[in-house]
C-alpha cells in the first residue's frame, strides 16, 4: 500500500501552511486548560476557529464534547455509497501544575495541558480546515470528534452513548496522539494491542485498633495490607505469563493517626494494567480473592473494590497498514516506526470497540533535544515542537483521503 500523491493533495503542505494558525489555536487552549467532560470555553474556542465551514455540529448532553460533519461532494468509489471516517482530538487538561515558564503557560491554577492535547485539537481542527477547502473531491463522509474527558473520565463512552457516532457511524475511525520522548514528526504505532487496560484497585481492612505497646489486645490491619501487597506481587511474577503482561502497582495505603496507636482500617489505592481481556479478569479475580482471603485468615474484615477503567485499546490491522502507508508516503521510510505495546491507557480504545480503526503517537520531541531525556507526558515541563501540528494536519488529512477513495483496499 502506498500513497500516491500524483493524485492526491500534497498534504504535507497543506499541513505547512496551516502551521501558524494551529499554533495560535494550541496556545490559546493552552493558556486556559479545562479538566474533565466539561470543557466550554475549549468547546467555544474549536467552535469559532470552525465557524463559516460547512460543517454539520451535533452536540450530547452528557459532555461539551461535539462531532463536526463534513459530507463531501462527491459519490463514494463503492457502488456509489461514499464511506465514512472518524477523526479524533481530545480537548481536556490534567489537574497539574504547569512549571514550563512558557509564555502562554496555564493561566489557570492547578491545570495544565501535560498530554498534548490542545496540540490533538489544534491539529484536528486544521485538518477539518484542509478537508473542507477540498469538500468537492472528497468522495465520502469524514467525522471529526472533539473530546473532552479523556483524562480519566470516559468522554468518549459517554459521547457513544450519546449517539453522536451513530448518524452516520463510521465505518473506520483514527486518532493522533503526540510524544516528545520520539522523534520530531514520526509516526509510530503497531498492529493489533497498543496500550493497557486500567482498573482502580481499593481495599479497606478492618481489624481492631488500640495502643502501639500493647498489640496482643489489638488486631493490626497494617502487617495485614503489608502481606497482601507483596502477595499481589508474587501473584503477578509467578502466575501472569510474561507473553501477556499486566502490572500491579498498589500506590497508597492510609492508616494511622499517631506514633502510639495501632489503627482500626487501612484503606488502599492502586492501578492494575493489562494488555488482554483475559488477564484483565484473570488479575481483577486476584485482587478480591486475595484481599478477602488474606484479611479473612487474620480473623480481620476485608472489602476488594474495582473501579472499571478503560478498555485494551487494540489498532486493526488494516487500519495500521493504511497510517504506515499515508506516514512514508509523506515523509518516507523514516517517517514510521513500530512500537512495543504500551501499559498507558486510552479510551479511543471505547471507539476502536464500536468500529475499526488505529490509533498513532506522533513525536514532537524540541529541536536539539533528547528524545529519551525530554521531560515526558504528564509532566509539569513537558514541551513540545509545535512543528509538529504540521506533521500531524497532514496525516490526518492523507489518512481521511486514503480511506475514502479505498478504504481498507
């Protein structure tokens, strides 16, 4: 599979010449990041740099999230029914607190742009720019999601069942994400797996509380949350295969109030990623089992609770071929790399459940920097080259392009 840019839009300039007013977009959400599945003035600001295009704008209920329709002017290559495709950009920041020092750095204590996103946004809408100058050649449909709530929050399960996928659901879906600890403009992904499972993992042990020199009268629940964390541990190395990998982090236990008292519970946090299904309930049968087995052994009363995270977020193989064929074809050879699965999560993996599709990071690591050392996602410094809008308007649009004219051929 190639792309063949005789006759294609040379997208790569097209994404050049959209640069500066993407970078404009991208630093003015970034000055004013929003969190969770609300995000008005995010919405606003996509909105207004959207207006005057022929877009159709559908909106749910459940977040500030919309799609934005654009149903090009010509018949699709398949017996005359053109197909659909779905391009997404989350929209939502991270409660941090920014320590960039950049000029347009958040103006909103205790939120920051730590993921990129306003960068996913600011290219996403100037690909919808691109597209619709090119509305007459295009010979189908293409979607494009802005997404609040990807930081936790499942925006984008709640923007499903909010129908706004449904009319018309497309029939392939795709989605960038940048990486400043990869290099500037690579694409770089895999078939099949690429990120984790996540469940919230809590626990509450219950024993019998009283004075730290007399611990015979006590029952401590602390020796207790100690032997079930290492059990998950050697429950992890001796019993998940390493062929489909999951981590176990118990991140925080909560007890106690005083150097002299034993406490009553212990309460605990922790993360469990996988990279199947099958381990995901295989670890999930684990943890409860393990809880209320070790604390029932103790003669204490325990209670395992899992909070449902995201899903495995699983790329097509087709749909990877068609982003490896549209990412050599503008930049060569060297314009795509292949990763190892990755134990981050990400819920475009609820979109890649309700229809095909792939999803890519793109890097963005500074010019002059190290890749490997750059402060990475989720960081109070990260950075970006924000070169790399270009890079990234330009797949979005020979992506859209290519699965229109051929779909997955």
């Amino acid at each position: 599979m190639s792309l063949d840019f005789e006759t294609a839009t040379d997208w790569a300039a097209v994404g050049e010449a959209s640069l500066d007013e993407a970078i404009d977009l991208r630093r003015a959400i970034h000055a004013d990041p929003e969190i969770g599945l609300h995000c008005p003035r995010t919405s606003d600001k996509i909105k207004a740099a959207l207006a005057g295009l022929p877009l159709e704008i559908r909106e749910g209920t459940s977040t500030t999230g919309f799609v934005a329709v654009l149903r090009g002017g010509r018949d699709g290559s398949a017996g005359g029914n053109g197909r659909t495709v779905l391009l997404r950009g989350d929209m939502d920041a991270l409660p941090m607190q920014e320590e960039t020092g950049l000029p347009f750095a958040s103006q909103t204590p205790g939120a920051m742009h730590a993921c990129g996103h306003d960068s996913h946004t600011a290219m996403l809408v100037g690909a919808a720019k691109a597209l619709c100058a090119r509305r007459d050649d295009l010979p189908g449909t293409v979607v494009f999601m802005f997404q609040p709530g990807e930081e936790g929050h499942h925006g984008a399960r709640h923007m499903i069942a909010d129908g706004l996928l449904d009319d018309p659901l497309p029939e392939a879906g795709f989605a960038l994400h940048i990486s400043p600890n990869m290099p500037m403009g690579t694409v770089v992904s895999r078939s099949g797996t690429l990120m984790a499972s996540t469940d919230t993992l809590r626990a509450t042990i219950t024993g019998r509380g009283g004075h730290a020199a007399m611990p015979h009268d006590c029952l401590d629940p602390l020796p207790i949350a100690c032997e079930i964390v290492t059990a998950l541990q050697v429950y992890v190395g001796r019993q998940v295969p390493v062929t489909d990998p999951a981590v176990l982090s118990i991140t925080k236990l909560n007890a106690g109030s005083a150097h002299n008292v034993i406490p009553s519970t212990v309460e605990m946090l922790g993360t469990m990623r996988t990279l199947s299904e099958r381990t995901r309930e295989q670890l999930r049968a684990a943890f409860t089992r393990m809880v209320e087995g070790i604390v029932a052994a103790h003669g204490a009363v325990g209670e395992a609770r899992i909070e449902e995270g995201y899903p495995v977020t699983v790329n097509d193989p087709r749909a990877t071929e068609l982003m490896k064929a549209c990412a050599t074809g503008l930049n060569g050879e060297a314009g795509w790399a292949v990763m190892p699965p990755m134990m981050g999560a990400e819920d475009f993996s609820y979109v890649l459940q309700k229809l095909p599709g792939a999803m890519a990071f793109i890097g963005a690591a500074p010019e002059g920097s190290d890749p490997g050392t750059n402060p990475p996602l989720h960081n109070t410094k990260m950075t970006i080259d924000e070169r790399v809008m270009a890079h990234g308007i330009a797949m979005h649009c020979a992506v859209a392009e290519r699965f229109l004219a051929t779909g997955f051929d």
